[in-house]
C-alpha cells in the first residue's frame, strides 16, 4: 500500500486569506442555497459570515 503524500496532490491545498471568498460576489441563488442547506441544529453552520453571525445569536438567547 502506498502512503499518500500532499506531494502527490491526493491533499486539497490549505485555503489562504488572499483566496478566501467573495461573499459580496454572492449572487441570490448562492445566498439561499447557503441558508436551505445548513442545519444549526446539528452543527451545520451557513458559510456566509452574515447569516452565520445570525444564527449564533439566535442560538445564544435559546
């Protein structure tokens, strides 16, 4: 069995700040699509950091 190595590119690369998204860029469909697909309930967190921040709050107060 072969070790697999970040050399191979079997690793995703690490995501650095200059290549972090765009949530401005977001277009409608992106934003609502993000809020049907999370779950805070059970730790699934939308990645927009508006509707994250959100959720948060809402879920300190409970």
């Amino acid at each position: 069995m072969t070790k697999m190595t970040m050399e191979d590119g079997s690793c995703p690369p690490a995501v650095t700040p200059s290549e972090a998204e765009d949530y401005g860029s977001w277009t409608l469909k992106q934003k609502l699509e993000d809020l049907i697909n999370c779950d805070p309930i059970h730790g699934i967190m939308p990645k927009h950091p508006k509707h994250k921040a959100y959720f948060e709050e809402k879920l300190e107060v409970s």
